[in-house]
C-alpha cells in the first residue's frame, strides 16, 4: 500500500477580493510525479506557491506526509515545510558558484558530508566539469541542472518544479524531460510540476491535473485524462480531436444521426446520457482509420505532414469534419476521397 | 598682481596632517555610514510599517537640509547629549556618519530592490530565514550592483569633508584656510587645494568606471 505523501484539500486561495484557486484537491503518493496542466493565468503556479509556503491558503489544508503544513490562518513556514522547488528562471545565486549553490542548502551538515554530497549530485545532474564556474557563465540547460541540483541536495520531502523547461529550446527540453524523469525515479523523489506543455506533462507525470480558472478539472493518468476526459474542456484542452453531433438511442446506444453511415456505437458509461438525449461525441485523430476497403468514404480537406504520419482533415457526407492519423506512405491528395473506418474502444460522449 | 608660490612647500607638512584628517573622516563616515545606511534600508523596506516608516522619516529629514546646517547643529546639540563639550573633529565624525547613512540608504535601498524576488523564495525553499537570505544572498549580490554608486558617493563625500572647516577644524582645507589667511596667500594657498581635491576625486572617479565595466560583465 503506498503511502499518500501530499494531499491538498479544498485549497482556496485569493489575491484581494479575487479568488484565484477554487477547491483544490488532489493527492500524490510517494515517488510519484504530478503535473498541474493549464494554460497561462488558470491558477496552476499559485497551487504550487501555496504548496510551498509562498502563498497562504484562504480555505482548505494541505497535508505533507501526515502533517498539516497549511490551513487558512495556521501556515507554516517554507523554510518549515522541507519542501525543494525548482523556478521557471533556475533563481540561481548568481554570485556563488555551481558548487557552492548547490551547498547552500546544506548548511546543517558538517563540511565533509557537504563536500560528499555535493559531489554526488554533481555527478547525478553531469555537472562536475563545470563545478567551479559560476551561473552566467553556464548554458541554460547547464543552469536548470543546477538548479535541480540545489534543491534535491537537502533531500526534500517533495520537489517542486515551476514550469521547469519552459526556458530551453525544444530539443534540449525533450532530452533534460527524460533525464529529470530518471533522476527523480531512481532517487525515488515525489515531485509536482507545473506546466503549460501536455507533451511533457505526459512524458514526465505518472498524474496529471488539468486546471482552468482556479479549478481542478480532472485529476488522473495521462492515459485517462486523453481517452476517458471527465469534462468537454479537458477533451478539448488535451489533445487533438472533434465534437460529432449524436443522439442516444432506446436501447442507450449513440447514433451519428447527420452520418449513419458511422453506424451505432455502445456509450461509454461515463456520459451517462438519457434515450433521446442529443449529445456531442468525441471523435480523437486515431479513432479514425484509414481503410482503403471500407465501404465508408470521407474526403480529404486539409492534410498536414507529420513525418511518420500525416494528418488529415476529411470531410464526411454530411459535411462534417473529423480528423485522422494516417501513416505517411499514404498520400493522399486534397480533394481524393478515401475509405475510413472508425475504431473507438469507448464513446466518450457529452450533453449539449 | 604677484602671487608667491614659496609658501606652499612650507606649508606641506600642515596640509599633509589635514589631509590624513580628511581622509580618516571620510573612510570612517563611509563606512559607518555604509553599515547605518544598509540597517535603514532594510528598515525603509521592512513589512513592519512603523519601522519603515522611522527609516524613511530619518532619510527625509538629512537628504532636505543643507549639511552645512546639519554640522553646526549638531556641533551644539552633541555636548547636551553626551553631557560634556565635544571638540570639532569628534563632532564631525558623528555628524558625517549619521548625515551619510540617509544617502548610503538610499544606495543600498536600490540595491536590495535590484535583486529579483525569487532569490528569497529560492533561499526560503532552502531553508534560509529572513536574516540569513539577507546575509548570504541579498545583500552580497546588492552589495555588488551598487559597489559604483557607494564609492562615487564615497568622493562626493570626500569633498564634503572641506565643510567641517566651519567648525575650525583642520582638515585638508581648514589647515589651507588658516595658512593661507597667516601668510596672506589665499588664492596660492586655494588653488593647491583645489588641484589636490580635483586629483584624487578625478582618479577615483576614472577607477569607479573601471569598476563598473568589471561588474556589468559578471551580471
């Protein structure tokens, strides 16, 4: 049974009169990643402030491993808390060097379990040739290593990362992405980031959270959040995908009503619509199959080249339009129209 | 007009020993200065209110009133606080430090505000209290940023120091002053003054930009 290591419990938290989190809550086990997802503004850096002590909770508490760290009025202190946390700008101490920013949470130990420990995490991040020089002199990726460094040197509870990537350039992202991962695995660290890139919210988080004004909108594995999304703004916010308009038949099935030809699908039961209900379907680009002998026929609008797949837009019968991963030996022109067949392991299915 | 030039020789051994005056209240109203101003600074921008507020009165009252006013004022107020008569030179020292800490303030305020807020939160994360942000991250880097603007108001206090002559005290212009009035070689006497203060504030200066070139490298 793994222990729970955060809980946030209905967390509000306000700036003056406007209430910028709503009802937070969501736990996170030991030695799991979490990622809060949303865009800019939804809220998600204030959830991780108010984790960490920066920011007081107006309602609810937070609980770190059994102990109540925050509630409205009773706060404990950053420094109390044992919390690490990497910053969107690494916030490195830039008249020390990389050794001694590192050392610096380490004040509490004697010089040579310093010296010991630095060296070991020096070697963990790849660092130890630049041990000496001073953050400006580092590369961007360099620094963020550092700064991951200095926080997992005094062996904190939990880390948090603030939108730790969003400085680097794309290739160094998807690499250091990975990298973090396996520090944090194999050290066995629990960690909640935040970031406004499902692509690396998804490669690195064991959960992900997707936030919007203030709320958590749904809470769960990146698996579920793409195909089982909980509101029609998750569906929409993670991503590709569109709404086909349905209705639910007698029997609870869904019926494309303007393209028949799409045939009766079982409701996945997490739509929980009514017999008659008119619904909105959502169709991803891989539930879209092309199929050069089904006798199904859409046409192909717009179609976007991925390298290994393309992506088409395609227009069914009714006008309607769905979009569909193809592998990239299939080229298709604009205009051609070609055989599809719709592959859904479940229905998911809101009310319109 | 004849000017006489053979005074000044004679005379180096009285403007050497005013000099070494000027010199020693001007590192010692620096310096003290330096250390009062950087306590009111962070006063001034302290989240307790009355306490900012006292800094700021503090800096208000020294940074509108001539220093001129500010050296007699407290030629005469000192010997009541302290209960017996204070020569010139004590008075000048008190005066200086206490009348620079409102400007060093100021310099040292910029300073701290120049550091971003995420240096505090990143010491807080670390375990680092109010003090030890301050004492290990804040104010060295503040310390460095404004290392320029606290020598170039170390020159400017340099030649303030001429004003404590006011006073009768013999700095490196009050010693000119009473020579030049004995001999009756005033603008000799003056001019050599004014060449000598030119010279060391001149270079100085000169070095303070250097300075500043090195440190907008590192940042």
């Amino acid at each position: 049974m793994p222990n729970t290591l955060l809980t946030l419990d209905q967390i509000n938290v306000n700036f003056g009169p406007k209430r910028v989190l709503e009802g937070l809550s969501f736990s996170l086990q030991a030695g799991e990643i979490g990622c809060l997802l949303g865009a800019s503004g939804c809220g998600k850096t204030t959830a991780l402030r108010a984790i960490a002590g920066f920011e007081p909770v107006a309602a609810g508490r937070v609980i770190l491993d059994g102990q109540q760290v925050a509630s409205s009025g009773q706060e404990w202190t950053p420094q109390q808390r044992g919390i690490g946390m990497v910053f969107q700008d690494y916030a490195l101490f830039p008249h020390l060097n990389v050794t001694d920013n590192i050392r610096f949470g380490l004040s509490r130990l004697d010089k040579v379990e310093q010296k010991r420990r630095v060296e070991e995490l020096l070697e963990v991040v790849q660092l130890t040739e630049v041990a000496n020089a001073y953050p400006h002199a580092l590369s961007g990726g360099q620094q963020q290593r550092v700064a991951l460094a200095r926080a997992l040197a005094p062996a904190p509870r939990l880390l948090l990362l603030d939108e730790p990537f969003s400085n680097l350039d794309v290739e160094l992202r998807e690499r250091l992405n990975q990298e973090v991962r396996d520090i944090l695995k194999s050290r066995d660290i629990t960690a909640l980031l935040v970031t406004h890139d499902q692509h690396e919210a998804f490669s690195l988080a064991d959960k992900v959270g997707v936030m919007h004004a203030g709320r958590l909108l749904q809470w769960d594995t990146p698996y579920k959040l793409y195909h089982e999304p909980a509101e029609r703004f998750v569906a929409d916010f993670i991503g590709e995908g569109v709404f086909l308009p349905a209705v639910v038949t007698a029997a609870g099935d869904i019926e494309f009503n303007a393209d028949p030809q799409l045939g009766h699908r079982p409701c996945w039961p997490v739509c929980q619509a009514r017999p008659g209900q008119a619904v909105q379907v959502l169709l991803r680009p891989d539930d879209i199959l092309h199929d050069d002998t089904s006798p199904m026929q859409a046409r192909v609008v717009k179609k976007a080249f991925r390298g290994a797949q393309f992506l088409y837009t395609l227009s069914l019968p009714s006008g309607q339009t769905v979009l569909s991963l193809v592998p990239s030996h299939h080229d298709h022109a604009i205009g051609e129209a070609i055989g599809i067949r719709l592959e859904i392991d479940h229905v998911i299915a809101f009310g319109v | 007009m004849q000017l006489d030039w053979s005074s000044i020789p004679r005379a180096s051994n009285a403007l050497w020993e005013g000099f070494q005056f000027s010199i020693s209240l001007t590192a010692f109203a620096a310096l003290a200065g330096i250390i009062l101003g950087t306590l009111l600074a962070m006063a001034r921008l302290s989240s307790i209110k009355p306490l900012s507020m006292i800094a700021s009165g503090y800096v208000n009252i020294f940074r509108s009133t001539p220093l001129v006013i500010v050296i007699y004022w407290f030629y005469v107020v000192l010997p009541f606080i302290i209960g017996r008569p204070i020569g010139a030179e004590h008075s000048a020292y008190v005066t200086f430090a206490i009348f620079e800490a409102a400007y060093f303030c100021e310099i040292m305020r910029a300073g701290i505000q120049s550091i971003p807020k995420g240096q505090v939160y990143a010491g807080s994360a670390l375990g680092f209290t109010y003090g030890q942000n301050m004492r290990y991250i804040i104010l060295p880097q503040a310390f460095r940023n404004v290392v320029p603007l606290l020598l170039t108001q170390t020159i400017i206090l340099f030649q303030d120091t001429s004003l404590v002559y006011v006073l009768g005290a013999t700095d490196l212009f009050g010693a000119a002053d009473k020579i030049a009035h004995r001999d009756n070689t005033l603008l000799e006497m003056y001019v050599t003054v004014a060449v000598i203060y030119f010279v060391i504030s001149f270079f100085l200066s000169r070095l303070v930009k250097h300075l500043h070139s090195k440190i907008a490298i590192i940042r």
